[in-house]
C-alpha cells in the first residue's frame, strides 16, 4: 500500500493524536530501518527508547516465537513461567521487594500513585518541574506541563510542582501528609535534564523525614541506557519504589512497578489489577532483552559509546547534555533540523521541543555507526 493511500486512511480511520512524518518503515536490524521505498535509516531514537538492542534481535524474535507456539494468553487469575521469573529478576537486580507487571510506563506510574496512597491514605505528592510519568489522567497530573494538561483539567488534586534546581524548595515542600516524591532522575521526554545528585539526596532526606516513599520513575533512563542497569545506581541514591517499561520489552509492550522489601506488601488482592499485563509472550521477550542487558561488559560498552557520542557532538560545537546513550543538543530551529535529518541524512531522532533535538540509539549501536550518525548530523547543520 503507497504512503498517500496509507494518509488517507489515517485521516478516515485514526483519530489525530499524531503529527506523523512522511515516512513508512516496513523493516528493521540492529540500528537501521528501510522504508516502503527501500531507502535505509540510522535510527538514534528506538522507539523512544524502546528497542534497547536493537531491532528484530535474533534472541528476542526467538524467545517470543518460541513462546507464541505454545501459550500467549490466559491472564493473571493461573501462573504462567516468564512472568513469575521475570518479576523476580527484575526484584533481584533492582529493589529486592516485589513487582506489579503492567502494559505501559504510564500504567506503572499509576501502580506507583496508588502504592503510595495505600501506604499513606489521602497523601499528596510533590513532582519536579519538566517531568513527564505519562497521558492518564492520574499520570498527567505527575506531569507539570501545562500544554499537555490543560484542555484536560479538572485533574487528580494532591500535586505539588517544584523547580528541578532547588533542592531546598523540594524538601519543603515534603510534609507528614506527603504519600510520595516522584520524579525522573534523567528527566527524558523534556529533554535529557539529569537531576542533580543533590535533588536527587534532598528527596531521599526529605521522604525519610517524613515517611513518605520515594518513586523514581527510570521508563526512559533505566534499563542501561544510562550505562548503569539503573540511572539510580549512578547516582548513589535509592528509591522506595520505582518504575520502568520501554527498553524493557525491546519493542514489546511492558511496564513493571517495583518496590524495596519494606513496601512490597503494601498493595493487596484487589487493590490493583491488569487483563493483559505480564502475559508470557511479553514476560518471555522482556526476559531476553533482560539476558543481553544485564552484562557488566555491555554497560561499559554504553558508557563508552555515550562518552564518544557526547565527545563528538561536542567537536561541532554542540552544547550537549545527558549520559549514557541518552543524550540532547540545543538548536534554534530542532523541529526542522530533526525533518531534514529525517528526511535529506535517513538520520531517525525527534525534537522535543523548539529548541532541542533527542538522541535514545539503540544499546548495541556500533561506535561505526555513532561516527556515522554525528557525520550526518554535522552535514545537516552545515
């Protein structure tokens, strides 16, 4: 089907939540896609951090084909093995407590929102300005952006917004009657503003004051994208609760909720609940993406392609910020440079706002293919 039929049934059959680019993948490996035309991309935002290594991995495609042959649904009233074993890897390699399997970050989030006002009834929350925990409606309400939330207000109450850069402003705004802090400690959908290590410890002190749990919401920057398994590792500070989803599933659609062995029976039978979520096709994908990530030598792989990758992008006088393979650079005009890049360099990234262009490649990017990517780059500015 051509590109123009396939617009034209959008514009009949979908409803516009999205400003889509002209263009159609039909394939994808490793950190290149074709299009319906047979031209071929570098993909440096996967997914937005969802293909974590790579596209169509041999391991992945296999593991969930192998699964699909034998059982895809019977829903969370029975067992099934990939989830159980994947709730408790993902425990052990993070929290230690227990694990909520849901479809979605946002989902997660709204696990997270309910975990804390079990543990404490009627608390409020306090979020960090430029966060962003997803589009329901208790998940919007965590995400201070007034474009996004305002042709939906009245939303959740409870929310209090504090400055990304005022550590003291975060703790006085935690009280006895605070449920939860939640926050990104690399904030992604605004831009890539990783939370100084000061916020982040202010936050800790401040939810030990007063009782309150602090959530970290790792959707974007965990699963190694950071070059640690979790962005909170590299910043020395431990959370109550947090969640993930993207690069968990390497394209599949997965979110986890997971706390420390303190709260992790906080939530009980009834309280919480999901027909689709950790069903064994999924569970049995994110555990192979798991198998390839959870390695000590590729996360130094991750962090030495993300120094190269920030090195170079420096080299064109870029002001560059992020860590990791999780990176954004300032221009005056990112949307536009982000279609010519698209479209003039078969460069995929995205722009997240006027001024900032967003680079989330694929885990098992090539140092190759960074140094083709900051070429192609480079020949759009110019």
């Amino acid at each position: 089907m051509a590109l123009a039929e396939l617009q034209a049934l959008e514009g009949r059959a979908t409803m516009g939540t999205y400003a889509r680019n002209p263009v159609e993948f039909v394939r994808g490996e490793g950190a290149r896609l074709w299009d319906s035309d047979g031209n071929e991309y570098l993909d440096f935002l996967a997914g937005i951090s969802v293909v974590q290594i790579g596209h169509c991995h041999p391991a992945l495609v296999e593991a969930v084909t192998a699964q699909a042959r034998r059982l895809m649904h019977v829903g969370n009233l029975f067992y099934t093995e990939p989830a159980m074993r994947l709730a408790a890897r993902l425990s052990e390699l993070s929290l230690g407590g227990k694990v909520f399997l849901a479809n979605s970050g946002a989902e997660a989030v709204e696990c997270a929102l309910k975990l804390a006002r079990r543990h404490r009834p009627g608390g409020g929350f306090v979020v960090v300005e430029g966060g962003f925990h997803g589009r329901t409606m208790g998940a919007l309400s965590a995400t201070p952006q007034e474009a996004k939330q305002a042709p939906f207000a009245p939303l959740v109450p409870g929310f209090t917004t504090v400055s990304r850069e005022d550590p003291g402003a975060l703790a006085t705004a935690v009280s006895d009657k605070t449920a939860a802090v939640l926050l990104e400690p690399i904030q992604g959908e605004s831009g890539i503003h990783p939370l100084s290590e000061e916020m982040l410890s202010a936050a800790r002190e401040a939810c030990d004051r007063h009782g309150a749990l602090l959530v970290f919401d790792e959707i974007q920057c965990g699963m190694g994208r950071t070059g640690d398994l979790w962005a909170w590792e590299g910043a020395g500070v431990r959370p109550d609760v947090m969640t993930v989803a993207k690069g968990l599933g390497g394209g599949l659609p997965i979110g986890a909720c997971i706390t420390t062995p303190e709260y992790a029976d906080t939530l009980g039978p009834g309280d919480h609940g999901s027909t689709f979520a950790g069903g064994p096709v999924i569970a049995a994908g994110a555990n192979a993406v798991l198998d390839v990530v959870d390695d000590e030598a590729f996360l130094a792989a991750v962090l030495s392609k993300g120094g190269a990758l920030s090195s170079a992008l420096g080299a064109l006088g870029l002001e560059v910020r992020g860590r990791g393979l999780m990176h954004a650079f300032r221009v005056a005009d990112a949307p536009a440079l982000a279609r010519r890049l698209l479209l003039d360099q078969r460069l995929v990234v995205n722009a997240t706002g006027p001024d900032t262009i967003r680079l989330l490649p694929p885990l098992t990017v090539t140092p190759e293919e960074i140094e083709d990517a900051v070429g192609r780059i480079g020949a759009a500015l110019r």
